[in-house]
C-alpha cells in the first residue's frame, strides 16, 4: 500500500476573492496559485452534478491551504461549531499568540482572548469572512 501524504487543508467557501483577501492581508499567507476545474470528470469526481470549481492555493509554512468557490454552490448550512460532528478548522502556528491577536484588525471576529489549555499550548480561534473557523496557536 502506498504511504499517503498531507497535501492541502480545502476550505469551500461562496465568495472566494473576498476570503482570499482576508487569507493574505489579515493571516499574511502567499497565494501560490489560481485556477478553474470543470468537466465531466471533474463533476463525477466531487459528486456535484456540471460542478466548476474555481480554485486558490494559498502557502501556509509549509502547509497548502486550498480555497474553492462551487458553482452550483451548495444548500448554506448553519455557522460551525468546532464541536460538531464533521467540523472543520484550519490551523495555523505563530511564534507569539498575544502579538498576532494585538495586531488583529478589530471587525476579525474571535471566540475568545488567548488562552492556554490545560496541555500547556495557547490557542485562538477566529472566524473567517465566511464565518469558518480557524485555529491560531502558538508554536
């Protein structure tokens, strides 16, 4: 059997420039490229009925960060929580968690001020435009 890989984290998302702009201005992640996928085997593939995706990879330290805007898109679903069966976040690490949270700008919604866990790693969660979650910790 072939030993898998991490590859990318896929965020989809309804208005891919705008949360694009919040990846690379707010989070300071490079784009490192954009591009369409649409066809029969493309459709089949994501089970989504003439699907086009419109794609941008993001470069997050060494992590991929793939957004993806859908067209059809898909039925809205209520705001994730992280505790809900099949959540998603993204993670991220910063050398100083206070610092980052200090230079967030104030319209960056955030569950909480940093905080450390019981394991000692010092966490933040915010929301993306689109209201996705995201984990910053400190490394």
């Amino acid at each position: 059997m072939a030993n898998p890989r991490a590859h990318h984290v896929g965020v989809t998302v309804t208005d891919l420039e705008r949360v694009v702009e919040f990846y690379q201005d707010v989070l300071g992640l490079a784009l490192l490229d954009r591009f369409d996928v649409s066809g029969e085997a493309f459709s089949e593939a994501v089970d989504v009925e003439r699907a086009t995706g419109t794609f941008a990879h993001l470069e997050g330290g060494g992590a991929r960060i793939e957004l993806v805007e859908y067209d059809p898109e898909s039925e809205a679903r209520s705001e994730a929580a992280v505790n809900q069966p099949g959540a998603t976040h993204l993670g991220l690490a910063v050398d100083d968690l206070d610092a980052f949270h200090d230079d967030l700008p104030p319209e960056v919604e955030t569950t909480s001020e940093p905080r450390t866990t019981e394991s000692g790693t010092r966490i933040l969660f915010l929301r993306d435009p689109e209201g996705n979650l995201v984990e910053v910790l400190e490394a």
